[in-house]
C-alpha cells in the first residue's frame, strides 16, 4: 500500500519522471522488483491453499452436521463444531488476505504501466509543443484523419487536373510552335511575291 500510495501521490512532472527513471533503470529496484515477484509466486500457492483449506473445512462442517442429526451428541460435538469453525474463520481469513494481496500487486503492476504511458505521452506533448515544425505536421495530421475518405477524392481529383493541365500546355505550345512556322511562312511568301495585289 505504501508503493501504491507513492505511485500516485501528485507530484511535478520533473520529479515524476526522475523517480520513474530511476525506478526503471536503478539495477537494485530491479533486484526488489525480482524478489516481489518471487513472494507473489508464493502468496498466489498460499491463496491456493487457502482456498483449498476452506473447501474441505466446509465439507467437515456438512459432515459434522449430518453426524449431528443422524447421533444426537450434542455437548461432544459443541466443542467439536466450534474448533471446525474456528479453522474455517482461519482458512477463510487467509483467503482473503491473500487474494486482496495478489490483487494489489495486480493494481500495482498495472499503475505502474499506465503511469509510464502518461509520462511518455507528456514528454511527446511538450516536445511537439516546442517544435513548431512537427506542430504544423501533426495539426495537419489531425485534420486528415478525421476526413481520410475526404482528402483521398480531393487528391484523385487534384491529380486529374494537374493531368488535364499538362495536356493543354502541351496543346497550347503545339499550337505556338505551328502558329510561328506558318507566320514565318507566309511573311517569306510576302517577300517573294513582290506584286501587289488589287482589291476586287
């Protein structure tokens, strides 16, 4: 409990991520870290056992009952019914102590992870907040992922018009360079034919 409440207690985002780097990285808390895991091993074969412990204390208890009904030893089986009762209180508290156990480490673990991936994603946030050029890419990123199919018509349709374009400029300096032969023609032909011609 006392690790699950320094996980989250609040605390600045620098001194957060010098204490997750170093839990992460010192090789000592990894060495705990080992051991905690070997001592859950053994609190999940204790929660197996008591689980166990219990199941054959409740089959004592319909025994001791049905003994009970069928002999009529009522101050013998007082004493006897109060020690089944008093292993089953016991079994049944070892139960519970260690599966609450074995879900807290669960809790731990998992705490643990998510913590991490937040400090990740707020050491990218800050980063993308710095850089103004990965800023405009990622704003742009966002506006085209939430209208993918959008963009991709608007693309095809881009590209048929560069297309198109490229065509008429190939037409139009087609239609110069003809423009240029027969001008250069006809003003030969002018200088060739040196009479001059009468309107009719």
């Amino acid at each position: 409990m006392a690790i699950f409440m320094m996980l989250i207690v609040p605390l600045p985002f620098t001194w957060r991520r010098k204490l997750f780097t170093f839990i992460s990285e010192s090789p000592i808390i990894a060495k705990l870290q080992y051991g905690m895991k070997i001592t859950f091993i053994f609190i999940l074969i204790l929660f197996i056992d008591s689980v166990n412990r219990v199941y054959r204390v409740q089959l004592e208890l319909a025994a001791a009952s049905k003994d009970n009904s069928q002999a009529g030893r009522a101050a013998v089986l007082g004493s006897e019914r109060m020690e089944v009762q008093a292993r089953k209180f016991y079994s049944q508290r070892n139960m519970y102590l260690c599966g609450f156990t074995l879900f807290l480490s669960l809790i731990l673990n998992r705490t643990y992870v998510m913590i991490l991936d937040v400090l990740r994603l707020e050491e990218e946030v800050k980063r993308l907040k710095s850089d103004p050029s990965a800023k405009g890419k990622d704003s742009a990123s966002l506006a085209n992922a939430g209208n993918a199919g959008e963009v991709g018509k608007l693309k095809q349709l881009l590209a048929e018009k560069e297309r198109d374009i490229e065509t008429l400029k190939k037409q139009s300096e087609g239609l110069s360079r003809e423009y240029g032969e027969l001008s250069d023609r006809y003003g030969k032909l002018e200088k060739a034919d040196p009479t001059p011609k009468k309107d009719r």
